[in-house]
C-alpha cells in the first residue's frame, strides 16, 4: 500500500523509500569492508586466532539475538496495525521495538563490561579490535535506530500515521531490519565460526 501524500520522483518511486535504499546501499558497502576486513584478518592469523567459545558468551549472546530478531516480529506487527487503522496495535508495536532494541544494547553493554574485566579489550588482540569494531559500529547502528523507533513511537502517540500515511513507520522498519540482519551475520561470523 502506497502512503496518499508520498513525495513521488520521476521514476514513480517514493523519494523517501529511494533515499532510504541508497543508505542502505551505502551501509551494505561500510560493513562487507568490515567483515571483509575481519575475514581476510582472521584467515591471515589462524595459528593465533582464538575459538571464540572460549572467549565469548555464546549462549548470552544467542539470546540477544533472537531479542533483535523479537523486535523486528514487533515492528511488523505495528507496521501491519497502522495498515488495518488500528493506531493502538502500532503504538504497542513501537513501544516493544524500543524496550527490545534497548534491551539488546543493554546485553551487549553488559558484554562488554564482563569481557573488560577479563582482559579482552579492543587492544588485547587482533581479536578484540575486530570485535569491538565490528560489534560496537553495529551497536551504535542500534541505538540510531532506537532513536529513530522512539522519534516514531511519539509520533504515533501524536496521531501522526494512518492507514493512508504510515511512510514513517515504513522507513524505520527497513532499517531496523537492515540491522536486524547484519547482526545475524556478525553473530554467525564473531561467535560461531
């Protein structure tokens, strides 16, 4: 469904969605150099190079995954309730991303403090610089995404979107997403490879 009051472009697309997608674009190029970076680091290094189990909280950090993964179900259900005209469904929908992604970054700044404590830090190793460059550019992709989700939630409060004009509610959707799976990704490639 096409928001009534949409900017439409020559090309007949939504200049807000096609500004969004060049964003994106720009941020698939930002992380493949950092997971590009971290691959040809990790295979260049293997004799040094740690099992992460023994470094990192696999089972903390699969929780933290799937909360991310939560809070994506949670955007689309309030991305869906807008579409119906049900405003309270997208208001519960957004409340959820926000606590979910706050949840997330409060795991994750819980790591961190416990792998402080034990000695790994982005100067310990070439382990640790990946790893908190990789997971830490990710976490701040979150907290401007629960920014943007709170800037939304409000809005929604507000009256803001209907079942004609929900753009808004689109737009945080993609990239939360985006960042829903490039956590995925690092996941996979940081903790269980």
């Amino acid at each position: 469904m096409q928001s009534s009051t949409a900017p439409i472009g020559r090309l007949g697309i939504d200049s807000r969605k096609l500004a969004i997608w060049l964003f994106l674009a720009s941020e698939i190029m930002f992380f493949t150099g950092l997971i590009g970076s971290y691959i040809v680091l990790r295979f260049a290094n293997l004799e040094v190079w740690p099992v992460p189990s023994t470094v990192l909280n696999i089972p903390l950090t699969g929780i933290n995954t799937f909360i991310l993964i939560c809070s994506s179900a949670t955007l689309v259900l309030g991305l869906a309730s807008v579409q119906k005209g049900y405003k309270e469904g997208l208001q519960v929908g957004m409340f959820l991303t926000v606590l979910l992604g706050s949840i997330f970054l409060a795991i994750q700044m819980h790591e961190y403090h416990l792998l402080v404590e034990e000695g790994f830090t982005i100067s310990s190793s070439i382990f640790g610089s990946c790893f908190f460059t990789l997971t830490g550019f990710h976490g701040a992709h979150v907290f401007a995404g629960v920014i943007w989700l709170i800037v939304i939630l409000i809005k929604s409060l507000r009256g803001k979107y209907t079942p004609e004009d929900f753009a808004g509610v689109e737009l945080v959707g993609l990239y939360w997403h985006f960042v829903d799976l490039v956590w995925i990704i690092l996941f996979t490639i940081l903790y269980l490879v």
